[in-house]
C-alpha cells in the first residue's frame, strides 16, 4: 500500500486546522495589522483565555512550537546555575534534542510511574539536595516541569498539582506545565483539571494549538503578569517572536470563542476509547488503559512489518524479546471510519 494511503495513526499534529481557525485566516487574510503579537486578534485571543483561566490580571504569550515553548519558558524562569526537575520520561528529557540543556539548563530527572512524577519523589531529592554540605557544588533545581496529559497520556489530579504547589513553595521551585495536549485532557472524563486549576497551581503553563486543531502554535498562560516583565525580549533572544504574530493571536481566539478549544478533543477520546475497546476484544494487550487520545498496544516484532505498511505509528519502547509496544494517537479530526479500518487491521 502506498504510503500517502495509510491510516494515518502515529501523532496528532498530521492534520492541517480546524475548519473554522481556516475559515478566520482566509477572512482576515489581507488585513494589515502590528507585528510581534500587538494587534487586536492577540489581545482579544489574551483577554478570552485570561478569562477562561479566571486570571484577569495574568499575561498571555504566544508562541510557535511545543520545544520552542519549552526552551523560551524554563530558560525564562531559571537562572544560569539552576536546572529543571522532569520525570525520565517527560518531553524536554526525551524528545527535545538538549533544547534545555542548550541553553545551559541541566535537566534532572526523577522516576516515573505511567509518565507521571510525584510530588512526594520530588520533595525526597530537594530534602537529600539540601541535606548534601556540597550542594553549592552542584546545578540547583529552581523549577518543576510536569505535562497534562503525560507523555504516556495519563492524568495528574488536582490534588496532586496542589500537592505540587506546596513541595514548589516550600523549596523555591518554579511549577510549570506542558499543555501540548490540553485539549485532551481537557475532553476526557477522568479529568478533574480545568484551566482555573492550572491557574490556581502553576506559575506557568501552556495551552496546546498544534496538536489540537490549530495549524502551529501554544498559548503560554502566566497567571501573575508581574513574572518575567523582560519576557518578550527573551523570547526574541530565541528566534521566538513572530513577526506576522496575529496568525497566532487568531488561531487562539477561534480556540476559545464559543468553547471551542474544551470540545475540540472529544472526538480524539471517542475514538481512542473505541480502539482500546476492540484491542482487548480481539486479544491485544494494552500496556494500560490511556485515559486520553494516546493508545499502547503490545504487538509482536514479526508482524509490525506487515501493520506499519498499513498503517502509520509511532515505536514507543521494547516490552520483551519478542514484543514492542507502538502508540497510535487520535485527533480532534480523526473520523469513526478510519477507527473502523484500524480495528479491522487488528
């Protein structure tokens, strides 16, 4: 099968837009606006998500790319001798290419259960951290880095962000959060995280656009606009300010007209809710059951050949010698006839 006919299941950034974030760029096409992010799509996009956040007096940044993101915000908050707590398997330690790292930040991880850290793990390094006399020696942690959903697609609770919050007061940390899939989490019904939540808990964190309907782009949440007043000029020490910003700025105020951006997800869960489903019926072992739009299947080596000819995946981890566990990834656009194939393949 030619490869442009395969089902497309390995990530969900693949589609173009949301129908009506294109509808508003076409209609908006030849206005003429203020670069940098000051123009009136950015504000109005700025004030409906400070609104939806219940943090009036916040600051809302846009930007291009999750990475992008990553790097410009911890680079932001941390100084030179400081680095950031993530778990083994959070973004910026896997699949970010030493963004953090570049920018001299140490990325210091601690164990994971399911992709997710846990605050108590957290609070037992600082303890051990201070408690070592040689720690001046050493790159301070000045930052906690978690993601809604994880890497694995699992959900930290508003309990355990509180429980964050109060490890990240105690020691002076940072708490920022990678909202790459928000919309995700957002949509799925063991989710007890809202927007106000993050909020309340982080000193930062970012609202996902690539991977949930926009064509490019994150929407970084500050909740106490007095942080980081020479942020705009860190971004551009980046290569992180657009020029032609109100192609962000309008993407993010579709998101968020008419509650867009908390529906936009359901179709994603749906749907993976499906395939997990049909999975186990048919016998297919599932590493866990994913509360999200991420779903991991166990297959076997000798037949991955045969399925990724059909269909497009991503390889997650070996699970045994004979095993590899894949991820298949739905999106807000991911329609029930191509779950229909994907089950059918399985």
């Amino acid at each position: 099968m030619d490869s442009v006919k395969k089902l497309a299941f390995a990530s969900d950034y693949m589609k173009g837009a949301h129908p009506r974030l294109l509808q508003r760029l076409v209609e908006t096409n030849l206005q003429q606006t203020g670069g940098y992010g000051q123009d009136p799509a950015c504000e109005s996009a700025a004030a409906k998500i400070k609104e939806a956040c219940g943090c009036p007096e916040g600051k809302v940044v846009f930007l291009m790319g999750g990475t992008q993101t990553n790097a410009v915000m911890i680079d932001a908050f941390l100084s030179s001798w400081q680095g950031v707590i993530a778990a083994q398997t959070g973004h910026i330690s896997m699949h970010e290419a030493g963004a953090i790292e570049s920018a001299g930040h140490k990325v210091i991880t601690l164990p994971q259960e399911q992709g997710k850290l846990s605050a108590a793990d957290t609070a037992l390094y600082m303890e051990k951290f201070y408690a070592d006399e040689t720690w001046p020696h050493m790159v301070c942690p000045g930052m906690v880095y978690l993601s809604q959903p994880t890497e694995y697609g699992t959900l930290y609770t508003r309990k355990e962000l509180q429980e964050f919050r109060e490890v990240c007061d105690r020691f002076g940390l940072a708490l920022y959060v990678d909202g790459a899939r928000l919309a995700y989490a957002l949509a799925s019904p063991e989710n007890n995280v809202l927007l106000p939540d993050l909020a309340a808990c982080c000193d930062a964190f970012y609202i996902g656009g690539t991977k949930c309907g926009a064509l490019f782009g994150e929407a970084v949440v500050i909740p106490d606009g007095t942080r980081l007043p020479h942020l705009f000029t860190i971004m551009k020490q980046h290569g992180a300010v657009l020029a032609k910003g109100r192609l962000l700025g309008l993407q993010f105020d579709e998101l968020f007209t008419d509650h867009l951006y908390e529906q936009i997800g359901a179709a994603a869960i749906r749907e993976a809710v499906r395939i997990q489903d049909a999975a186990e019926k048919k016998g297919r072992k599932l590493l866990f059951r994913s509360p999200t739009n991420q779903v991991f299947c166990v297959m076997e080596n000798d037949e991955l050949q045969e399925f990724g000819g059909k269909v497009s995946y991503s390889f997650w981890e070996p699970y045994d010698e004979k095993h590899t566990v894949i991820r298949l990834a739905t999106d807000w656009g991911t329609l029930p006839e191509e779950t229909d194939a994907l089950i059918d393949l399985l």
